[in-house]
C-alpha cells in the first residue's frame, strides 16, 4: 500500500498513512487529536529528470564567421 502524507487541520499534525489508493481520498483520523478534519497532502512528485546529458563530441569547424 502506498504512503500519504495527510494534515490535520485542527492540530496542524502532518502525519503518514498507508491506505488503499481507493481510500486515500477519504479523510483519515488524526493521531494526535482524533480529529477527521484532515486532508490529504499533495505528495511532492519526483520530477522527472530528463537524460539529456548524451555528451556528444560536437565538433564545430574551427574558422567560421570571421569576427574580425
Ligand atoms: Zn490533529
């Protein structure tokens, strides 16, 4: 089961929970005050890293435009 990081709006309590992915929308119980007002934290996404460092060896003619 996944992990979801939830905050209780009555405490500020952030706390984890493994619940089905069928009820992680579902407000859960706040540990430290048994409070229900809680809401489910936006996981922050592992951003995907794009592999882009394919360092190809661009050789670039040497005299080109002549700046001079
Ligand atoms: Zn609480």
């Amino acid at each position: 089961m996944p992990l979801f990081d939830y905050q209780c709006k009555e405490c500020g309590e952030v706390f984890e929970l493994m619940v089905r992915f069928s009820e992680a929308n579902q407000a859960q119980i706040c540990p430290k005050c048994e409070s229900k007002n809680t809401q489910r934290q936006l996981s922050i996404v592992a951003s995907f890293k794009v592999a882009s460092s394919s360092s190809s060896n661009s050789s670039s003619c040497g005299t080109q435009g002549g700046y001079t």
